[in-house]
C-alpha cells in the first residue's frame, strides 16, 4: 500500500537510495555527502517542491523557478490539456479553489497588491502543419505588481528579479486565509 505524501519522511527516503547507489558503485558520495543532500531533500525545501504554495487534488499554485517578477504565480492542470476550454467541467470547483487560494494568498502576504492574470492556451488551428498541441500545457499566471522597472530592464528588455522564489512561495505558503 503506497504512503500518503504526508507520511513519507523524504530525508531517510533519499539518504536510504544515496547509500544504496554509493554501496553499489553507481557514484562516490562521502557520509557527509549524503547527509547534507538527504538533509536538503526534505519535501518543501529544495527543488520543485519548494516552491509550491498550494496544491488540491487537480491543480497546483507554484512560484515559477525563473520568473520574470518578484512574487510570479502560475497554477497549473496536474493532467495535461494544451486548450483551456477542454478541462473537463468537473475540474470547474478544483480550478476555482485553486484561484481563490492563491489570490487569498497574495491578498494576505503582500498587502492587496494590483495584479495581471493571463490564461496561456494553446492556438485553436494548427497554421504551420506541426502539431505542437500535444506537447502544450495551458495555465495561468498571476503577476503582482510591486516593482517599476528601471535602466536595465527597459534598456535591454532583460527582466531583474531579485526575489528568490523559494522565500515567495515560503511567503505565501505561510499566509494563513
């Protein structure tokens, strides 16, 4: 019976596989080694899984590992449709919860802040003869507006961030509706 994401302590699940892979002479990893990695992979503070805010059982509200603006949100389908318009209807309440969750979040973390949201769909018609739609993902993304961009940004249309997105999403994962 596979463990509910809650019961699995990922520290001894990575430190268990490193010593594994280092006992078999995949790689050479010291003892010290292999504690700071397992130590590191503990759910929620390091790689992906840092940066989720809020997840149900059909959508997933995450800080985008480059984002383009301190504070960046995107929500995501856990399956995979290129078109917006053909998420099933029984996704409807999942999305919506997702949506209310990371906007309460915002509201909560960063002080009701002016935002942009854009849905990103997949085309309807296949103009060139390739069939990108089963490779795209559509989802949303929420942009608070809370910097003015200066010299380099405008002058090179190169974007600063100087927000870590891990310390975003600990941000809005601590913001309690």
């Amino acid at each position: 019976v596979p463990a509910a994401k809650e019961e699995i302590d990922w520290e001894e699940a990575m430190k268990q596989e490193l010593s594994w892979l280092n006992t078999k002479g995949i790689f050479s990893l010291s003892p010290e080694d292999i504690e700071e990695i397992s130590f590191l992979s503990k759910k929620g503070t390091s790689g992906h899984n840092s940066r989720i805010v809020y997840e149900n059982k059909e959508f997933i509200v995450f800080c985008p590992y480059v984002s383009k603006y301190p504070y960046e949100l995107r929500i995501f389908s856990k399956e995979s449709h290129a078109h917006f318009h053909q998420m099933p209807d029984s996704s409807n309440e999942f999305l919506a919860d997702a949506v209310f969750t990371a906007f309460q979040k915002m509201k909560i973390a960063l002080d009701t802040p002016p935002f942009n949201m854009f849905i990103h769909t997949a085309p309807l018609t296949d103009e060139f003869g390739v069939h990108m739609h089963e490779f795209y993902h559509w989802h949303m993304e929420i942009v608070p507006h809370l910097k003015i961009d200066a010299g380099v940004e405008i002058g090179t249309g190169v974007a600063i961030n100087v927000v870590d997105p891990d310390e975003c999403a600990e941000i809005f994962r601590n913001a309690k509706i």
